[in-house]
C-alpha cells in the first residue's frame, strides 16, 4: 500500500482511480497529474516504483492543490461566511434544509431529519 497525503492507495486499483480517494481529486484532476508527470493511467498502484511514488508525493504537497484539511477548512470557512453575513444560503445551512434551490415540500426528507438533531439554532 502506497500512503500519500494520509491516505492508504489499495494497491489492486489502477492509479487513477486510486488518486480519487483522496479529498479535493476527482478524475480529471487525477488525468491531468498523471499527463504532467509522465506516468501511465493503466499501471496498478503496486506497479508503481519509488520515483514515481516521490513525484506523486512532490507534486501533491505543493500549493497547487488545495487538498484534504485546507480544502474542508476553505469550505468551513465559505460556510461560516454566509452564515455571519446573514445571507439567505447561510440561513438554509444553518437550518440544515437544501441551499440551492431544491425542491423541500416532498423531496428532502434527509436533510430535514437530519436539520432537526445536528443543527444548533440562534
């Protein structure tokens, strides 16, 4: 197993997709950083050799990419802006019902349940 950023890479996944499990990478993202480093999309994460495993590391730590504890701390902090504002998307996630215009009168059971234990009203 390959550990990048705090995640385990399962070794029987292709390396694109084991690129995934990281938070803030989807598979465009992972694409694009195998294209930039050269390496194949098709080899297994066991296939990979410790260069290729350092350049991963390398460009992964960079500023480039707002991965895992920045990336949930910026949209914490984008959340907790709206909330402060008083604006009406901050309401709704501080009530815990949909923000973007979804339908509440029958399709968001979940979220209203959910809105009803977990969220702290003012």
């Amino acid at each position: 197993m390959v550990r990048i950023l705090g995640n385990n890479l399962s070794n029987k996944k292709k390396i694109y997709i084991a690129l995934t499990c990281i938070y803030g990478i989807g598979i465009p993202t992972s694409k694009k950083i195998l294209k930039q480093l050269e390496i194949s999309e098709d080899i297994k994460v066991a296939d990979l050799n410790e260069s290729n495993i350092s350049a991963l590391r390398d460009i992964l730590e960079t500023e480039e990419f707002k991965l895992e504890g920045d990336l949930k701390r910026l949209i914490s902090l984008n959340i907790k802006r709206l909330i402060d504002i008083n604006s009406f998307r901050g309401r709704r996630h501080l009530k815990g019902l949909p923000v973007r215009g979804q339908r509440t009168r029958t399709n968001n059971r979940t979220s209203r349940r959910q809105g009803l234990f977990t969220r702290k009203t003012k």
